[in-house]
C-alpha cells in the first residue's frame, strides 16, 4: 500500500491480485457473477490493508499449553456504511472480514446537476465507532464528499472515517482532499480522470448497473 505524494490522504492498495481482480472486472466481457464475486474478493484484500493499524489489546488466554497474553482487536466497535445502490457490492466483503461490525447505509441519488441528495441515513450509534463508507467509484466525489459529511453530522469524528473505494478519478480524490482532508481514502486504483458524463476513464463502466445486472 502506498500513500500518494499528491494527496497525503490517499493510499493506493497496489498489490498483484488487486491489479489483477481488478482488471477482470473492469473488461466489458466480465459476467454479472463473476463481476460480484470479483468485488467481494477485491473488498477483502482491500479491507485487509485499510484495517492494517487498528489498535491491539491482549487479553489472557489459555492454549493447550499455557496462558498467555493474546492480542485482540481493542474496542471492535466498527461500522460498515454502504453508499447505496452500489456500496452494497462491498458491504458484504467487509463484513466476512469484520463480522461483529455494525452496518449503517446512506442513500444519495444525483440530482438534474448530478450533486447529491439523501433519501435514506440509517446509522449505528457513533460511540467511539470506526465508520468504514464505501462506495466503489470515487468520480466526482460530490457522493463521497456528502457521505462524509453526513457521517460528521451524525457526530463520528473525522479521525474515525475511512472511505473505500475501488477506482477513484483525480478530480474526485482533489474534491474529496479539499473538503475532508483528515479522512484517508484507500483505493485499488488512481485512474486517468472524467469523461464529459462523468463517467471514470477507463474505468469499469456504471459499477450498481454491473453489480445487480441492470441497465
Ligand atoms: N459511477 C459509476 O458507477 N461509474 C463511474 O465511472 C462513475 C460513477
């Protein structure tokens, strides 16, 4: 994982079967299941480096041979928070990964200007609590920027918010840094930037659309 030199608050997961996993779901060829199956997947190995540093404590356990001072996770109050439609798609990864995570949604649609509107904020307590977002394309960023936002409202403090991403656009990660430069973002990939519908190049298309097979 690396952090990237121009947004200090972005860390590109790069890693030989992210790039690879990715790329399968990016070809137009790539079936509704395996497309799926491919997220799920991504979303573990992405979830494995974005919960990289959580805090340890130990705790006294017995082995068939001795006690002895086991580390744990401290605390284990984390939320998953899909952006619907098309976060759902990584809920599910992040919560084999994580299972005892409590599970928030928020739901956006884009208005005529193609900004943000909520029709659906569902959330667990803060209470401390990691919040995990995630939303596989990171375009614009006006839904991740909202997301976050909704998040801080509800009183989660900008040090306990990490936004998943699987593909993200320069000008989405800039909009992004320029509003929650505290929030680290972890993607599998910085690609070239925005076509004139917003759509990001090459990118993998529209990713709700492939996820449920609708169109
Ligand atoms: N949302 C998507 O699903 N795909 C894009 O390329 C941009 C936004």
């Amino acid at each position: 994982m690396t952090q990237h030199v121009d947004f200090p608050n972005l860390y590109v997961v790069n890693h030989p079967l992210v790039a690879h996993k990715l790329s399968y779901m990016r070809s137009i060829d790539t079936s509704t299941r395996s497309f799926r199956a491919l997220l799920r997947e991504l979303t573990l190995l992405m979830g494995y480096e974005l919960t990289r540093d959580l805090p340890l404590t130990t705790i006294n356990m017995k082995t068939p041979l001795c006690e002895f001072e086991a580390p744990v996770i401290a605390g284990k109050k984390i939320a998953v928070v899909p952006v619907l439609r098309a976060g759902l798609g990584m809920a599910d990864g992040l919560l084999d990964l994580i299972p005892s995570a409590r599970q928030g949604h928020i739901g956006l649609y884009r208005d005529e200007e193609n900004f943000p509107v909520e029709y659906y904020v569902r959330l667990p307590k803060a209470e401390g609590r990691l919040f995990i977002l995630c939303d596989p394309m990171l375009a614009t960023g006006h839904s991740a920027v909202h997301a976050a936002h909704v998040l801080l409202k509800h009183g989660v403090d900008a040090k306990h918010i990490r936004f998943l991403a699987l593909v993200a656009a320069p000008e989405g990660i800039k909009a992004f840094h320029a509003t929650h430069p505290d929030i680290k973002v972890f993607v599998a990939a910085l690609d070239k930037g925005l076509n004139e519908h917003a759509y990001i190049v090459p990118g993998l298309g529209d990713a709700g659309d492939r996820i449920f097979g609708t169109k």
